[in-house]
C-alpha cells in the first residue's frame, strides 16, 4: 500500500510538472512541435515514394537510415513527452540514443561501408569512438561532437550526472528543449542530405506522379521551405556552443 501511495505521489507530481512546464515553456514547445511535424511530414513523404519506387535507394545504406528516422520519430516523441512531464532525466537517456543514432547513420552514408551496415543490421553493438570518431579525420574527435556525445554518456551510465533526485529546474528544463531542438536540425540533415537523394527528391518533389503529400494536401517543397525557415530561426537563439554541434554534424566529414 505504501509502495502503492509512492507511485501516485509520483503521478500527481507529473502532472503538476506538466502544466507548469506547460505554461512556462508554452513556446518552446509549439516550436518544437512545429518542426517535429514539418520535418517528419517531409521524411514520410519521400519514405512513401521510395516504397512504391524502390529503386530509387541505391545503397543498403539507404534502407539503413531509413529505419533509423523511422526509429528517431519514436524517440523524439517519446524525450518531448517526458521532458514535458517534468522527467528530464528520464528524456536525457533518449538523447544519447538520438545522437548514436544520427553520427552512426551519416558515418553509414558516406563510407557505404558493408561491414559495418551489415554487423548494424544484424543487431551487432558499435563503438562511436572505435567504429566511427577515430575513422573521421574532420570534424576532429576533440570536437563539440565528441564532447557531447562525452556528456550524454554520463547521463546515461550510472553517474553523478544521471537522472535526477527532484523536480526540474529551470536550467533542467531549457538545457533539455535546447538539445531536442539541437538534434531535430540534425535528424533534418540526415533527412535531406542523405536519405533524400536525387532520383528520390524528383519523383517527390517534382514529378507529376507523386507531386503532393496526400495527408495535407500541401506540396512537399512549400514544406520545406516552412522547415527551413523555423530552423534558421530557432537556430539564431542557440549558444555559439549549440551551433557549432549543429555545424560540425553538417560539415562535409572527410573520412580516413
């Protein structure tokens, strides 16, 4: 019964975080939620032609991140929903698999690397520092790549730095809508750059066949084009710091 009155303890604090969180950080939120919507709109449109048009995807590269944006969705979801609900801690165990998940798949698009696609496929473990940081000769592996993948770890393993003993504080909060935000431009990147190609950008975007995103009528390049500008604005109220992660991951990476 005790056990019992604890969890409800912890429901009600949930939810009392969820409308302070809420109200607080009302426009943080709908920003957030804004290019979440914009950008997944905009992978599922070309996902949905590449289904139809296989062809299009040359490398097993492709059907890799493909299921990575498909996996990052989820992810996003789920580390939006739990910051809201004042869980930061909990969110920030999701922001290292985003992370991975984004370094591992740009690294896969650029080598076409069979072996290391295939030993991901096959649900084998990769090391980012072994496997990918110590292949790339630019950005460097001192960069502000490394050292937020150092600091998502310690969130992640059972450090000092992991979960949390009480409810949010601001700084809490506003560093956790920072990095959803730092980590949607990258999985935008990814998106655009390199599970886009071209043959998969025409028949989207400018063939008559497949011209428009059926779900809203809307075509996918007047989509775009919304995206683009969101995230040149959220981006112009980052930290030198949180825009040079941004840079670093976009960066044309030279590889060993």
């Amino acid at each position: 019964m005790k056990n019992l009155l604890k969890f409800n303890k912890l429901t009600e604090q949930s939810k009392s975080q969820t409308e302070i969180i809420s109200k607080k950080y009302k426009n943080d939120i709908e920003e957030i939620i804004n290019i979440f919507n914009l950008q997944f709109e905009y992978f599922y449109a070309h996902l949905t032609v590449a289904c139809i048009e296989p062809y299009v995807l040359e490398y097993e590269s492709d059907k890799m991140l493909g299921i990575i944006l498909i996996k990052n969705m989820y992810s996003f979801y789920s580390s939006i929903i739990l910051t809201q609900k004042g869980l930061v801690g909990s969110a920030r165990i999701i922001f290292r698999n985003i992370f991975e998940s984004l370094i591992i798949g740009k690294y896969a698009a650029l080598s076409k690397d069979t072996k290391f696609i295939k030993k991901w496929h096959n649900g084998g473990i990769l090391s980012l520092k072994s496997n990918v940081f110590e292949r790339v000769s630019k950005p460097y592996k001192d960069s502000g790549l490394a050292k937020l993948w150092e600091t998502l770890c310690k969130f992640t393993h059972s450090t000092i730095y992991s979960q949390q003993m009480m409810e949010p504080n601001d700084k809490d909060i506003k560093y956790n809508y920072i990095l959803i935000k730092v980590l949607l431009e990258m999985n935008y990147h990814l998106i655009n750059s390199y599970y886009v190609n071209d043959s998969l950008r025409y028949y989207t975007q400018e063939s008559n066949l497949y011209p428009v995103d059926e779900s809203n009528n809307t075509p996918v390049k007047e989509e775009r084009k919304k995206l683009k500008l969101l995230l040149k604005k959220t981006k112009s109220k980052m930290t030198k710091e949180d825009r040079k992660n941004i840079y670093d991951y976009k960066l044309k990476w030279k590889l060993k």
